[in-house]
C-alpha cells in the first residue's frame, strides 16, 4: 500500500537532481507507471483494514486511486512529446512536482485520518503552485499565485474544521483520534453543534480546491495559463480528492445526526455551481478557461450527487471516474491547440481540425462527452444523478440542472465549433506544433476509456460504486 505513495515520491528528488532536461521526464514516465502497477495490485487483492490503521483502502479510495493514475499516465506519456518540444524552458521543477503531486494524491485516497488528509491536501497545493508558472510570463505569474493564495486560504478553514471535529468527540464516550471509522462509529455521541461547524469549514475549505462555486475564482486562471497536462490533472485528478474529503467528512456528519443539512448545503452548492458555470460559459472565447467553468459545473454534478443520496450518489462516483478521464481528452487536446496556434482565443484560433487532424476532432470529441452526450460514460452518469433527483420527487432540482446543463452544451458548443470549424488559413502557427503520437494518442485512448464506459460498464465498477454510494447511504441503480 504505502508503494503507490513513495514510488513516485523517492523519484521526485531523483528527478530535481538529474542533469539532462531532455531525458528527465523519462523519470516521470517510471513513476507514472511504477504507481499504476502498485494500484492494479491494491485494486485486484487489498490488504484487510487494521484496527487504528492511518492508510487504508475502501471503495472510494479505490475509484479516485484509479481514476488519479490512468490519468496520470496518459499525461506522462503525453510530457514525452509535449516536453521535449518545450525545450525553451527547464522542467526540474515541473517534473519534481508532479511527482509530489501523484503522492500527494495517493496519500489522500489511502488516509482514513482527517489530518492525515489534511495534511496531504496542503502537500498538493504547495507542489502544484509553482507548476502553473511553468510558461515564466505575467499572466502565469498571477494564476500561481493566486492559487497559492486562495487554496492556502481554504486549507487554512478545512485545519479549522478539522479541530471543530476533533472537539465535537473530545466529550466523554468520544473518540480521541481523527479516524473516520472510530468518529462515525461514536457518532451518536459527537457534539452536533462541533460537527456542523467542522462540516461548514471543511466544505467551504475542500470545497475551495474542489472549485465549487463561489469559491471557483482561482480556476480560471489557473487552468488557463498552465500546461494542458497540469490542467488536465488537475481538473480530473486533484479536484476528485478534495471531493473525496468532503465524502469522509460527510460520512461523520451523517453518523453524528446531521445528514439533512448536510445533505442541503450539498445540493445548494451544487445547484450554484452549474448556474454560475452556465452563465461564464456562454460567450467564452478562451476556450482554455471555458473548460475552467466546465470543471465547476462537474464539481458542482459531483456534489449534487451525494447531496440528493440513494442512486444519484452511486451517479455521482460513477461521474467521478467519467469527469477524470475525460477532462484529460479535453484538456490535453485543447493544449495542442494552444501550442499549434499560440493563441488560446476564437479570434485567433479557426480550423483546428485542419491543421490538427488528431486533436482538432479530439476536441470536439471530448466536448460532446464532457457535456453528457451519448454513448459517452459521462450521459449515464448524469443520467443517473437526474434519476435520482426525479426518483426521489425532487423535481425543481431536476429540472434545473437539466436547464442549466443544457445552456452549459449550447454555450461551450459555440466555442467549440468556433475552434474546431473553418480554414485556419493565415491564423498563427508555431514551429513543431503538429499532431505526433506522444501528444494526440493519450487523449484518443483516454477517449476510448470513456467511450466503453457508456458502452460497457463492467459489474466489478458497478459493484464499487455501489459499494461507495453504500458508504454515504445511497446505492447503485442502473440507468
């Protein structure tokens, strides 16, 4: 278990000493694929939990654990290519952080102890910061930094929620440690008035790194001057961590009594999420931070789903796995786009499909997935979540999100084909911007994974999610 943690972490140092910026992120690329083989095997035989136990694997450690490193492979094979071309510039620092990040991230899946997590959580912010500054220019400059800032700040309330937790069990009959297992199994006799406060905190503090709206404002900027691939990691990966926080936390709300105002501060903030996401995407024409406002509308899906409980949970984990790789299809291709026109608006960038054969129809591939089309996995697990609502009789829920994900398809569809469509004829080009297998081909496999999961889904996923939603007190349904 621990391997899929200090793996990539033991490369990191390895990493910022080696000498050759050609050949260092064959060192991402090892990590890469020395995390994927230590999660298929914590995936087909996990070790049976220990009493107190720190690290731990469940079924929502399992499903962010594989989502985290099938994406995080592809953009390692993806930085083989991308990297290379980008030889203006030392990757010491962005090689070396990503692999603190994959541990960082890992540690947050396995951690079943609130600080613990916590801890983790301000590991990712501090490793990720200075790798949107990767491009070394004022824009770049302002994004980390007000990534830094604004997930410091949430870090900073998610440390205070976990004290409110840690004294709503210091009475007698109370655990004394921060382990979810020991503080849902006292729940009964938690202070309700600490656990509301901590659940407070830790929502807007997570939800601060998850980019739930209104505490979205460091996304757009970041996600739009980073590298595609740190978007793509970000948006599909590290996002999906901060979700799951919020989950473990919900857990112990929901043992301590306070699942109903959980439950509404869940779907309120989910709700606000995807309306504020509809009304920035209409009329984007950096099509870099309109893929921003879609990453709050799927974080806003996300906790919509647990919100409303039963089958939209189980929709909810399910969209999880769906969001992560297909964020890495859109992000990824939109990168190539970037590069091959140096420009990341509408007014500079028509024909994408043209100049890029690959990653133009990519693009507007992953677009049709990420808003739900079908056969993609991400329909069935919207489709699930809008069941749930309606199933559930809450039909003004359901029928706004149903409203807003469809000013949200008309809106980024605009865009899109404002990009995709056309004769790039005299539009800017930069030299060795071309479609190569290292940079279109992660995104056409991570397209297919999506593409199967609305096709297929196997029974042993469908089983893990249900396993999930059972954890927050809902269970699967199939669509």
């Amino acid at each position: 278990m621990l391997f899929v943690i200090l793996a990539p972490l033991a490369l990191a140092p390895v990493a910022f000493a080696f000498g050759s910026n050609r050949l260092r992120p064959r060192l991402l690329l090892a990590g890469a694929l020395a995390h994927t083989a230590g999660v298929v095997a914590l995936l087909a035989a996990a070790p049976a939990p220990l009493e107190g136990a720190w690290l731990a694997v469940d079924a929502l450690g399992k499903i962010t654990l594989l989502t985290a490193t099938v994406l995080f492979l592809a953009a390692a094979v993806y930085a083989q290519g991308y990297l290379v071309r980008r030889d203006d510039r030392d990757n010491r620092v962005f090689v070396t952080g990503l692999l603190v990040l994959l541990a960082a991230m890992s540690t947050v899946a396995l951690s079943h102890h609130l600080g613990l997590t916590w801890v983790a959580m301000e590991a990712s912010t501090l490793s990720t910061a200075p790798l949107i500054y990767f491009n070394h220019n004022a824009r770049s400059l302002e994004a980390s930094w007000k990534y830094l800032l604004i997930g410091s700040l949430g870090i900073a309330l998610a440390l205070l929620g976990t004290f409110f937790l840690a004294l709503s069990g210091s009475g007698p009959g109370g655990p004394r440690s921060l382990l979810v297992e020991e503080l849902v199994a006292a729940g009964p006799v938690l202070s309700r008035t600490w656990v509301r406060a901590a659940f407070v905190f830790l929502l807007v503090g997570y939800g601060t790194k998850m980019g739930l709206a209104p505490l979205h404002s460091w996304k757009p900027d970041a996600y739009g001057e980073a590298p595609g691939l740190l978007g793509a990691l970000l948006a599909g990966g590290l996002t999906n961590f901060a979700f799951l926080s919020i989950v473990r936390v919900f857990q112990v709300t929901r043992a301590a009594g306070e699942e109903a105002f959980a439950r509404d501060a869940l779907v309120g903030l989910g709700l606000f999420s995807i309306a504020l996401a509809a009304v920035f995407v209409v009329g984007q024409k950096d099509f870099k931070r309109m893929l921003a406002y879609s990453s709050v509308e799927h974080m806003g899906i996300l906790a919509l789903g647990v919100g409303l409980g039963g089958g939209a949970a189980a929709g909810a984990f399910f969209h999880s796995l769906n969001n992560g790789l297909t964020k890495g299809v859109v992000f990824l291709s939109a990168g190539n786009i970037h590069r091959a026109f140096g420009s990341k608006s509408t007014d500079d960038v028509r024909g994408a499909a043209r100049r890029l054969p690959l990653s133009g129809p990519l693009f507007l591939a992953g677009f049709l997935a990420v808003t739900g089309s079908p056969p993609f996995g991400p329909f069935f697990s919207e489709f699930a979540i809008l069941n749930g609502a309606f199933g559930g009789g809450r039909f003004l829920v359901g029928g706004l999100f149903l409203a807003f994900i469809a000013i949200i398809f008309v809106g980024m569809g605009a865009t899109v084909l404002q990009v995709v469509q056309g004769d790039p004829g005299d539009a800017g080009r930069v030299p060795r911007s071309g479609d190569s297998w290292l940079t279109a081909g992660p995104p056409l496999v991570l397209l297919a994974a999506v593409l199967f999961l609305g096709l297929f889904l196997p029974q042993g996923l469908k089983d893990l999610f249900g396993a999930a939603a059972g954890l927050v007190g809902g269970g699967w349904e199939a669509p």
